[in-house]
C-alpha cells in the first residue's frame, strides 16, 4: 500500500464524517435550493431562466461547510505533526487531503446538482452538463476551499475567516459554470463556459497546495 | 542513506513571538545515548524538540544529524527518522483505536501486524475497536507509544512521555526505551520527572 492510498483512506474517512458528511452538504445544498421558489416565487419561466445559476451558488455554499475542519481538527490534535513527519512532502499531503474533500463533499454534491437544477425547472437535457460542471466545480471548490482553511489556521475566528477568503475565489467558477450550463440550454456555444472552469480547477489543483503547505508551516512552527 | 549516528545542536537560540529562546544551547546525543532536557515550564522544551523535528527554524544556530560518513539530509533524516510523541496526541477522536494505529504505524513507515503486535505488547488488544474518544489520557499514550515500537525510527523526540502514565506503563516504558537505546536509538525527552533509564541531562533556563 502506497503512502498515497494510506493518507488518502484515512482522510477520506475523517471526510465522510466532517460537518456531519455527504447527508448534510447535499441536504444544505437543498435547502438553499429550496428556498429561492420561495422567495422569487414559482412562476415556471421565471424559475427556469434562473434554475442553472442559482444551482452554481447553491453549490459553492454548500462547498463551504465542511471546509473549517479541513485543517484545523489536524492542526489541533497534532496530527499535522505526524504526517509532517512521513514520506511525502506537505504539499502533496495538502493536495490529498483536498482530493478526500472533494470525494466526501463536492462528488455528491455533483449528484445531486442536477436533480435540483431540474426541479427548479432546468431542461433536462442539461442534466449531464450540470453534473459533469458541478464535479469539475467541485475540484476548483475543494482545493481553492482547502487553501482558504489552511490561511485561517492561525487566526482565531477561522470559519468566518474561511468564507471571506474562500467566497470571492470561488466566483469565476460559478461563472463559468453557470455560463456553460445557460448556453448550452439556450442552444448557442457552450463549450467556452465549460473549457475556462476546467483550467480555473486544474490551475487550483496545481497551485494551491503549495501555499497549503506554506500556510501549514507557518501555523506549526 | 546511513543510519543516524548522532544528533547535533550546536548554539540553537529559537524565538517566540519576540522573547529569545535556549540562548546558544548546544548539546549532541550518540546513538545508544538518551538526553534528558529539563527547564522550567516555558523554558523551551517543547520548542527544542519541535525544532529538532524540523517544525521551527532555530534564529541562530544549528541542528545537524550526522551517520557514519559524515552530515545526513536532515529533511531526509526527519521523515525517515524520526518519531515524534508531542502534548497533542495526534489522534482523531472520531476513529477507532485500531484504524489510527495503522496508519500511524504505517505512516512511520511500519506495517498493520506490526501495528496490531505492538497493541498487544501495551496491552490495548481490548481497546482496538473502540473509538479514540473513549480512551482514558493515559491509554491515548500508550497508543501513540505503540507507534514507537512497531515503526522501527532511530531517533526519538518525546515531550513529557511519562506524565500521563501509570506506574507499571512507565516501567513498561523504560524497558522500551532501554531496548531502543541497545539497538543504537537517540532518544531526546523533555521531563519533569526523572526518566525511568539512564539519560545525561541537559538544563536549559528560560
């Protein structure tokens, strides 16, 4: 068994149980969705003409929820200290405790997307795309989401924290993402929507774990 | 990679928040040879060790690992090396004893029998199933001491091993570190009280 598949079973089993798991973020995401009928009210071509973006914001809120244990539980217990002291570098132990992130929350959250996005009145012709955006999404969500509990490590009200930093960061994929979705339901080119969140989460994946373990060192030192 | 033979410090001062820490403290340990550092609370135990550990850059100073020809990477030497028993437990609560066993074992570089056979020699085979949560301070020790035993490392960082224990796990105890310290281990403990082995002492002052 490879020190990959070891950290990564053990991180994905604190993830499946963090904020109280997959139940919780897919039922937050829900509830938020829930909600916007209710207040904008349920007027059919209303509701669909929003149905995609408000699914997008539905998931970056829901994103956040588990993301101030990230860290900080490990941070707390002195089990950042143990795997600091392991085979792999602090960088990849960051990128791997993002990828568990992403598994336990954003995944079912990519599941559930489209069931929403179609009962607030998506065509569901767009049920592949708002799944498939949502888990791209989703990479950009958890890694970008782990780097902003990383930095708040060492401050004192770090969930707060956590979504100032995290909230303005997650824009362009929502951006993106509720762009492609639109387009693609109003039948003109939507390839570019789905191509920019795609580099937006490759680029989170391949930058942010190095100031992960940057803030991580900090906050043990 | 040569095995550790020797641990250096030599004129490490570290600093916390502003205030100077061990002011030039030097010290080496051989393999076979365990160091006692003793100090007032605050005095810096705790930082020493996690300086040594590789976690807080010393201000001046240095710590070097030497084996046989001579200086070792210390990043190297850190992860392959060295095992560190801090006040935080490292344990997540929410697990069972015997999942967090493993993969501290495995971690360390250790395998899932040598794991299971090193709870059995601290007498936690009962508590294997139970989740960390339930453990007892003293049982939460010995669980992380498991790790020392099944995940050979010749270097070991232990603050305040002892407090926790009762007297036949400290004994217990002992009789582990002797055995390290015959098969050429370093053992580094911050202590109040007296170490149950026979250890140089080095004082620091706060």
């Amino acid at each position: 068994m490879t020190p990959h598949s070891t950290l990564f079973r053990r991180e994905l089993s604190l993830a499946w149980a963090r904020g109280g798991g997959p139940l919780l973020t897919v039922g937050f995401f829900a509830s938020v969705c829930l909600m916007v009928p209710l207040s904008i009210g349920a007027a059919p071509g209303r509701l669909s003409a929003v149905a995609g973006g408000i699914t997008w914001v539905g998931l970056a809120l829901a994103s956040l929820l588990s993301l101030d244990r990230l860290f900080e539980r490990d941070f707390e217990s002195g089990a950042l200290d143990l795997v600091n002291l392991g085979p792999l570098p602090l960088e990849t132990i960051c990128a791997v405790k993002c990828a568990a992130q992403w598994l336990a929350s954003c995944a079912p959250l990519a599941l559930a997307a489209p069931v929403a996005a179609i009962g607030l009145g998506a065509k569901v012709e767009t049920a592949g795309l708002i799944a498939l955006t949502a888990a791209i999404g989703g990479v950009a969500f958890a890694f970008v989401g782990g780097a902003g509990a990383a930095l708040a490590l060492v401050s004192r009200r770090g969930g707060v924290l956590i979504a100032l930093i995290v909230l303005p960061l997650l824009t362009p994929p929502v951006i993106f993402g509720g762009a492609a979705i639109a387009n693609f339901a109003a039948g003109l080119p939507w390839t570019t929507g789905l191509i920019l969140l795609t580099a937006y989460a490759l680029a989170a994946v391949a930058l942010t774990p190095f100031a992960m373990a940057g803030a991580c060192r900090n906050a043990l030192s | 990679m040569t095995a550790l033979e020797r641990l250096e410090v030599a004129a490490v001062t570290l600093q916390r928040g502003a205030r100077a820490l061990l002011g030039g403290l030097s010290f080496d340990a051989v393999a076979g040879e365990a160091v006692a550092i003793t100090g007032a609370n605050g005095a810096g135990k705790t930082s020493l060790l996690r300086a040594i550990a590789g976690f807080t850059r010393p201000v001046s100073g240095q710590i070097r690992f030497l084996g046989a020809d001579g200086e070792l990477d210390a990043d190297a030497t850190r992860r392959e090396e060295c095992h560190l028993v801090g006040h935080a437990d490292g344990l997540a609560v929410g697990r069972t004893v015997r999942e967090e066993l493993v993969f501290a074992v495995r971690w360390t570089g250790g395998d899932a029998t040598a794991a299971i056979d090193g709870a059995r020699r601290l007498g936690l085979e009962r508590l294997l199933d139970l989740p960390v949560r339930h453990l007892s301070a003293g049982q939460r020790r010995r669980v992380v001491l498991v790790r020392l035993i099944a995940a050979p490392r010749r270097l070991w960082l232990l603050d305040e091993p002892l407090t926790p224990l009762d007297a036949d796990s400290r004994a217990h105890f002992g009789e582990i570190m002797s055995a390290h310290l015959a098969g050429g281990g370093v053992i580094v403990a911050a202590v109040h009280d007296p170490l149950p082995i026979s250890a140089r002492t080095v004082a620091i002052s706060g």
